[in-house]
C-alpha cells in the first residue's frame, strides 16, 4: 500500500470512527463509544509505527538531516490527524447525536485549533527537496513535541486518578475522545522523540 493511500485509508477509518461514536453516543452504547475511540487510536499509532519503522532499522544514513525532517514531519502530521479526529467526534458526540455536554463544543474547538498548529509546525519542518534539513526548526518542534506529550500526560493523570472515568453524567463520551487521543498524542510524541534522537546520532 503506497503512502498516499495509507493515509486515505486512515482518514476513512478516523471519519468512520467518529462518526461510530455519534451514533454510539445517541443510543447511549458505552462499549462502542469505547471501542470505537480505541480504533482511531491503534490505527494512528500503527501508522506512525509503520512510517518510522525503517528510520530505526537503517545505519548510516547518507543525509541524516533530511531524514529527520521527513520522518518528525509525517509523524507531525499524524499528530494533527489525531487532534483532528479528536474534534471531529467531539463535535459529532455533543452536536448531533443529543447527547449533552456544555463543554463539549469548547473542547472540541480547542483540539481543532491544536490540529492547525501541528499542521503549521509540520509546513515550517518540511524537509528542503534540495536535501538539507530545517536545523533549529526542527529541533525547536521536537522539543514542543516533548513538551506536549509531558501536558497530555498530566491531563491523563488527572482524568484517571480523579475519578470522572466512572461519571454519569454526559461527558462519558469525552473521556473516551480524551483517553483514546491521549494515549495516541503520547505514542507520536514517543515516536517522533526517539526517531529525531536516533538520526541526529547518524
């Protein structure tokens, strides 16, 4: 499968799981609002894991820069695609399916507007087709990158050990969108940490 197609793949499989926690949310189906959210998740994290993969099997990579930018560059993308998805089940759960939540359109705008950093972050890494990489860029965007995972991993932290997982009351659904791209932001930012650290040693 081209890379093209990987990633109309996994905009259908996101579009679908959004669209699965819509109506999970409206007939009020905990599991499938749970596995759905799950999906989006594992699918995202595979394909991270799938795209830097030969970035840790090679040695000796003739033009080190470059490949780092090409490698944090799609993963950055696939972090967008992660918040994204993430605002569009919010949006989908709290405005289409009945279910109720206040907070659920703020959230959603938030994860959206966070989606549009990382696809901005992602245009200023893009690596130069004459070869070179992007230097203090790229290196300043992995740092964010770390910084955001340490965030999302506090937010984690809190949801779990607060208690709200077991709420009764409507943002049931967005603990699933909240853990699910929260586990999927975590594995990206691993990946983008370990794959821009293991080139910069080549």
């Amino acid at each position: 499968m081209t890379s093209q197609r990987l990633v109309a793949a996994l905009l259908l499989l996101l579009l679908a799981s959004a669209a699965a926690m819509m109506f999970a949310a409206a007939w009020q189906h905990r599991t499938l609002s749970a596995a759905s959210a799950a999906s989006a998740a594992i699918a995202v994290v595979a394909a991270a894991l799938h795209f830097n993969q030969p970035f840790w099997r090679r040695h000796g990579i003739e033009n080190a820069p470059h490949a780092a930018a090409t490698a944090v560059h799609g993963s950055t993308l696939l972090l967008a695609m992660i918040y994204g998805w993430g605002a569009l089940a919010m949006f989908a759960v709290y405005q289409l399916s009945g279910l109720y939540w206040r907070h659920g359109w703020q959230y959603g705008l938030a994860m959206a507007l966070v989606a549009l950093v990382q696809v901005y972050v992602a245009g200023r890494i893009a690596p130069d087709p004459a070869g070179s990489g992007t230097g203090k860029r790229l290196s300043r965007s992995v740092n964010g990158a770390a910084a955001q995972g340490i965030a999302v991993a506090a937010g984690l932290l809190w949801l779990v050990g607060s208690g709200k997982l077991a709420t009764v009351k409507g943002d049931w659904a967005a603990n699933h969108i909240f853990i699910a791209g929260g586990f999927a932001a975590l594995c990206l930012t691993a990946i983008i940490v370990k794959t821009h650290a293991g080139l910069a040693k080549s």
